[in-house]
C-alpha cells in the first residue's frame, strides 16, 4: 500500500482508509506485545489509568514522530495530528511543524488538534471550570486541567521517573488559537485557518476527530502552498 496520509500520535483512533498510516510511540504499543509486563505495569500504577487494559490495533507503526517523520519530501496529502502536539517542548514542536510541513505535497493539508488554551482561561476567569471536587479551588483546578504541573512530589524519584518512561508524562507546552497559528505560519504553511469539530478539508474527517474531545479542542489546519 502506498502511504498517502498520516495520523500521528494515533493511540487506539485509527483511520484504516486506504493509503492511510496510523504512527505513535507510546509504551503502551509495545506493552501491548508483552501481555505479563503490561499487567504488572498497570498493577503498578506505572502506567495511565485504564492504559494497560488498552488493545492497540495492528495496524498502528511504532514510531517516535518527535525526532522526525519517516516518508519522502511532498509524499503526503495529509498530516492529521490530534493531542500529540502539546507534549513536546517547543524547539521539538516546531521541529514536527517543519517536517510536517516537508513531507507534504504542495497542496497537502495538515490538522492539528490539541486543547484550547484560550476556552480553558475563559473558563477559569468565569469560575466554570469542572473538578471531580466540589472543595477544589478554581486555581487549583486551572493547573490540573493543563497538565503542565504535577504535584507528585510525594513520589520516589525512580517512581517519577518510570510514569513518564511508561507514557505518564504531562504536556510541555499550551496552545491558544493565535499561538498556533503562528507555529503554523513559522513551519511555513501559507493557508492557515481555524476549524471545528469535524469541519476539514481532509476527507472522512469524521474517523479521525473524537467526539469524546470535541469541546475542550482546538482545531488548526494549514495548507502548504495554496494555488499549485
């Protein structure tokens, strides 16, 4: 099969529509191959909730995206990449952009999805955020939904160290819509526009966007070259 689109960081959401490949590089792909490591890891607590239970479809490719993507220069008419974007500091992310923006053919379409910076602080100005407690300060609250923090000092540094080793690790950076709009712009795309749930130039956006995280999302596509 000839590989004309990408979803990257795919986890359990794959697209199997022809000339599709679904990458990531989570353990938890190649926890899945290791049925009695993965029962222990989870026992452990060493990997997300619910994680080791996770089947992985067969036909997702186990590769590290961040250092680079595998496929020729202007092979691809798409790039779909949905909450991988904020777990890579910025030097890696706007490395990701430019090879995103490498492999795409001059009218290749790129999507990226990570959570709305912007609609997160509207919601803590309002004091509307939600919390699985009702005692939990709106500060509080703020910091645990960016996932930029954790308070897990509590924990053994080996302990700290295996989380994020095992897929635990938290987001490195935040996007609002005009923060990644420039990332776009800076990787060289000259299109770039802000999208909705399932609103895309990209076919069958509806395997790809979950609904599960419609409306906590930001959704940016970028087109390389328009008019060639």
């Amino acid at each position: 099969m000839k590989v004309t689109a990408v979803n990257v960081g795919c986890g359990s959401n794959v697209c199997e529509l022809s000339g599709w490949e679904n990458i990531d590089n989570s353990p938890g792909l190649w926890l899945s191959k290791h049925p009695f490591i993965r029962h222990v890891s989870g026992w452990a607590g060493l990997v997300p909730e619910g994680g080791a239970s996770v089947r992985w479809p067969r036909c997702v490719r186990m590769h590290n995206a961040a250092k680079g993507l595998p496929y020729a220069d202007s092979s691809l008419l798409y790039v779909y990449a949905s909450h991988f974007l904020e777990h890579l500091p910025q030097d890696t992310a706007r490395h990701f952009l430019r090879e995103c923006f490498r492999v795409l053919t001059a009218s290749g379409i790129l999507r990226v999805v990570v959570p709305d910076l912007g609609l997160l602080c509207q919601q803590y100005m309002k004091g509307t955020l939600e919390s699985p407690s009702d005692d939990e300060l709106n500060a509080d609250r703020f910091l645990r939904r960016t996932c930029l923090v954790a308070d897990d000092e509590a924990e053994r540094t080996w302990v700290r160290a295996l989380r994020r080793l095992l897929g635990r690790d938290r987001h490195h950076w935040m996007y609002d819509e005009g923060s990644l709009i420039a990332r776009f712009r800076e990787a060289g795309f000259t299109s770039v526009v802000r999208r909705s749930f399932r609103d895309s130039l990209i076919p069958d956006i509806s395997l790809l966007d979950v609904p599960a995280r419609a409306s906590e999302s930001l959704y940016v596509e970028g087109q390389k070259w328009v008019g060639r």
